[in-house]
C-alpha cells in the first residue's frame, strides 16, 4: 500500500505543475560546494558544457542543510515541463545577475524524469546558460519521509518549490513567484 501512495504522490509530482553552484565529492563523500563568479562585470558568451550531477536524496538533504556561512543559498526545484517553472526562472537569471559576487548560490534541482535529463533538460541548461546551476533528483527515489525531513511546507506534492537557507533562517515557496515576490524574499535574508 506504501509502494501504491508513494507512486501515485511521484505521479502527482509529475503532472501538477502548481549562485553559481558546483557540487563535487571530496575523498570523504561529503558534498561540498564552490562557486566561480568573474570577478568583473563581463559577460561571457561561450556557452558552459552540461555536465550532469545527480544527487541521492541522502546527499540533497546534506546539501540543503545548514551550512556555517553568511552565504544565502536559493534552490529552486523545477522541471521542464512545468509551465510555472519555466515563467519564474527568468527571475531567478536576473537576479543572479544582479547579485554576482555577493555570497549567494543559486541551484536548480531539476525533477524531470531520468530518461530526459541528457535530452530536454540538457538543451534548457544550454539555452538558458544554467549548466552549472543545475542537479538532477531521481523522484522515483523521494519518499515521504524525505519531504518530512527538509520542509515544513513542501510534501512534493507539486512544483515548483523554492527553498531558501542563510544559516538558520529558511524561507519556503511553494508555486511560482514574480520577479517583485522574488526580490522581496533575497532582500529579507539581507
């Protein structure tokens, strides 16, 4: 019955649509993050290559735990195929823009099913410049307990979901937000 509620939940997730950030494992598999923000004002043309960082739910609950910095991490969860997601991720570009060399990581954790990660979700990242920005979840791999685990809001139920972290503050977004809606919640961490 479990395994029946929990595929029905994914296939809820699959249907209802409601910083630069690099991911690497050190010799300890601890997840670590870096970024690399020119320090200029240039704007590079050249295309970054996709490369594909899958996450465990084990090693996304690390990474969405509290880090011990002042820097502000933004997630964004999101698929291709989500009409709101694609309407809101306009806003989360610019304001990495706008934000270049402050401490703060966006990360888009992407939910699309497997198969269309090296397809769809690959020509996105590409069109829209976000290849280092985005990991990849399997969802078949969420369970409930998960979700009970990282948000107080958020059951995955529907996307998209924003999560934001500066050490002990969290805010959670559950549906789409406009660009001013955006602005107001990174200025709230400030």
């Amino acid at each position: 019955m479990k395994k029946l509620t929990f595929s029905l939940m994914i296939i809820a997730l699959l249907s209802a649509c409601k910083k630069e950030t690099k991911i690497t494992k050190n010799e300890e598999n601890k997840i670590e993050d870096s970024i690399t923000i020119p320090e200029s004002n240039e704007t590079v043309e050249a295309a970054v290559p996709f490369k594909k960082i899958e996450l465990s739910p084990e090693e996304t609950t690390k990474f969405l735990g509290k880090q011990n910095s002042d820097t502000l991490y933004v997630n964004n969860f999101f698929a291709t195929w989500c009409g709101p997601c694609m309407q809101e991720i306009p806003h989360f570009k610019k304001k990495m823009e706008e934000m270049k060399g402050q401490p703060v990581k966006f990360t888009f954790v992407d939910l699309d099913q497997k198969e269309d990660w090296d397809t769809k979700v690959k020509a996105f990242a590409e069109k829209e410049n976000l290849s280092n920005h985005i990991v990849f979840i399997d969802g078949s791999k969420l369970t409930p307990e998960f979700f009970k685990a990282n948000f107080k809001k958020w059951d995955g139920g529907a996307i998209p979901f924003t999560f934001l972290r500066k050490g002990d503050k969290t805010d959670e977004t559950l549906g789409s937000m406009s660009e001013e809606m955006l602005a107001e919640k990174l200025n709230s961490f400030k």
